[in-house]
C-alpha cells in the first residue's frame, strides 16, 4: 500500500486554516504574499512613474555578476539603483561619486528582500550634487580657520598607557579597535565611550563622547572610528560642529573611519587618519618589537660600555707607557750627559796630564843627569877621601 502526501498547496490552506482559527481571524497573509502585493502596486501604479529621477550619485561599485550598484541620494532619502551588465560600459563615464544627475529607468520592487531600485536607462549628469557643494562649503570653512593646517596637528604619544575609544559599543569597529590595539601592545588600557555613529542624534552623540574622553586626564589618546557604510551615512563625520570639537581637543585625537578609499573631513581635522578600525593599532609601538629594540640597544650600550672601557684603559696603557718611555728615556739621556760629561773631564784631565808629563818630562832627565853627576861625584868623593886617609 502506497503513502500518500499532502501536496504542498494543501499543506499552506491548511496552515492559513489552522493560522485562521488560532488567530480568531479571515484577514491574515505571509510576507511573500504582502510583497507581492506591494510589488504589484509598485510597478503598476502610474503616480510613481516619472521621466528622471534626481538625486546625488553615491557608492558607486559593480558586482561580481558585472551589473553596476549606486544609491540616488537627497537630503535623507535614497533609491538603490541598478545598471544590467550590459549596459554598464555604455553609462558608467557618466557616473561621479558625489554629482547631480538625472536617471531615467524602471521602479523594481525586489519581492524577497522587500527593496524598491530603479532599473536604470540612462544617466545624465546634471552638474555637482547639492551634498557635494555643501561639502566643499565645509571644506574652505575649515581651511579658513586653519583646522586643516598642520601646523595646527599635534604628535600622538609614543606608547599611551591609557587610550580612549569613541565608537558604537556593540559595533565591529569596536572590536576592531580594541582587537588591534591590544594585539601591538597587550597591555594599554581602553576606555570605550559608547556614541552613536549615525541617524538624527549622531552628531551630538560623537561630540559629547569626544569631550568626555578629552576631559578624562587618565586618557593620553583619543580614537574615534567607525566600520564602513553608505556614503550617505559617514555624512556626518563631515559637519563643522563635530570638526571644531576635534580641532579642540587638548588630548591627541586619531580618526578612523569607512573604508580605505573613504574620506572625511573628520580624519582632515584629527592629528592623525587611519583608513579603517583595523589600522587603529598603528597608533601604538609592538610591544615584540620593542621588547627585540630593548634587548637590541642593551646590546649595543653593553658592547658600547665595553669599547668605551677597553679602549680607555688601553688609552691609560699608552699614556703610562708614553710616560714611561719618556721618563726612561729622560733619565737615560741624563745619565749619558752625565757620563759624556765626565769622560770629558776625564779626557781633559788626561790630556792635562799628558801635557804636564810632556812638561816634567825634560826636568826628570836632568834630575836624572844631576844625580847621576852627584853619585859619580860622590863616588870619586869617596875615593879621593880613601886615598887622602891612605896617603896619611
């Protein structure tokens, strides 16, 4: 015997049936079935149907299927739009991050995601965006009053024992942050204050966790960061009131903020911009690295001491030996003028003597003729004495 099985369609009316009487009422739907209906009115209605469409180009990108995404943006507002693939190459020259343009295409109602986008036609840029002027109205305010020069900038601490963080309490960039910096160096402390990054209340939220943190004097360094997102909701990391609170802080501030192709005129002001939450950490030294240049440098100041010591006792040994040498070699040539000295004198006195034998030498003979006269006198002295007695 086979089994049978409830169909699927069955199976949903039984569901809605059973729905019906749990709930008490006739008057129920799913999602899907509410978006089809929404999709229904959305393209069939003619009151929404318009030649162009206007707004600010923003976030412009092409997907990985080759169609092209941007968001037509006004004030608060905006449509997702979508180029096909296909006529992506025809178009996108027109397409500016930032310009006013008129585009004319089809409203889609995307029933699975509950999204409307305009399938876009044509492009026509219309000139600069209303958001980019006032952009570039912030801009020149700022340079103007000097917020961007750098001279205005001041150098961030080397290693900052206690860093402040302002950013969305439960958000990636958080984490993030923390992650990275702790990661260079595990054992800086963190004090997150807790901001909103975006929507209505966000400028005075990120103004009020900035000067809180400026007024902790535990903190050495600020950071202010957030993830990516819509160019539409970074916007706020452009308004002067949020620069000037910057510009102000009297503790080193670092602004990190989007993604690497995203700048602000918040990361203008700071005294420091990295591209995103992940680059915080490069506001602190590697304590690895550090712990290798100390025991690098004590190395060299070791060896260095040890040079220095050497070669001043080898200095001490050439200075006692020149000493020495020429002590020696003073007494030596004392002791040689004295001997030259007195062999002179010992010389001279030969040749003296010499001379004053030279001198007796003459009187010594005659001495010696004299008594040899005188002896042989005395010897006939003697004599003629004998025969004188002997004649008697």
């Amino acid at each position: 015997m086979g089994i049978e099985s409830e169909s699927g369609d069955t199976k949903k009316l039984n569901d809605h049936a059973s729905l019906r009487r749990e709930l008490g009422s006739e008057d129920i739907a799913f999602v899907n079935d509410i978006n089809t209906q929404i999709g229904d009115l959305v393209e069939g209605s003619p009151a929404i149907e318009h030649e162009y469409i206007l707004g600010d180009i923003s976030d412009y990108s092409i997907s990985s299927n080759g169609h092209g995404h941007f968001d037509l943006v006004h004030e608060d507002s905006s449509l997702h739009c979508v180029i096909f693939r296909s006529r992506v190459d025809k178009l996108q020259n027109d397409i500016e991050q930032g310009i006013l343009a008129a585009v004319s295409g089809d409203i889609s109602y995307y029933e699975s995601e509950g999204s409307v986008s305009i399938i876009v036609r044509d492009i026509i840029a219309v000139g600069q965006g209303i958001y980019q002027q006032t952009y570039q109205e912030n801009k020149q305010t700022l340079a103007e009053s000097g917020y961007l020069d750098e001279s205005a900038k001041q150098s961030l601490p080397y290693l900052p024992k206690h860093i402040g963080i302002a950013t969305s309490g439960d958000s990636d960039a958080r984490q993030d942050a923390v992650t990275s910096i702790h990661d260079q160096y595990p054992d800086v402390n963190i004090t997150v204050q807790d901001t909103s990054v975006q929507g209505n209340n966000a400028l005075v939220s990120l103004m009020d966790a900035i000067s809180s943190l400026d007024d902790n004097a535990r903190i050495k360094l600020i950071i202010l960061t957030r993830g990516g997102g819509a160019e539409k909701h970074l916007r706020v990391f452009n308004e002067i009131p949020l620069c000037r609170v910057i510009h102000e802080t009297t503790t080193p501030i670092v602004v990190g903020v989007g993604h690497e192709t995203d700048r602000t005129l918040a990361g203008a002001v700071a005294d420091t911009r990295v591209m995103t939450p992940t680059e915080v950490g490069k506001t602190v030294p590697e304590k690895d690295g550090l712990q290798e240049e100390l025991e690098r440098l004590s190395a060299d100041l070791n060896h260095a001491y040890t040079n220095t010591v050497k070669q001043a006792i080898e200095q001490k040994h050439d200075r006692l030996n020149s000493a020495y040498d020429r002590q020696v070699t003073d007494e030596l040539r004392s002791v040689s003028n004295r001997l030259n000295t007195a062999y002179e004198t010992v010389k001279q006195q030969k040749a003296h003597e010499r001379e004053r034998a030279k001198m007796i030498k003459p009187y010594e003979r005659t001495i010696q003729r004299q008594r040899l006269i005188i002896g042989v006198l005395s010897i006939l002295l003697v004599v003629a004495i004998i025969l004188i007695t002997g004649n008697i």
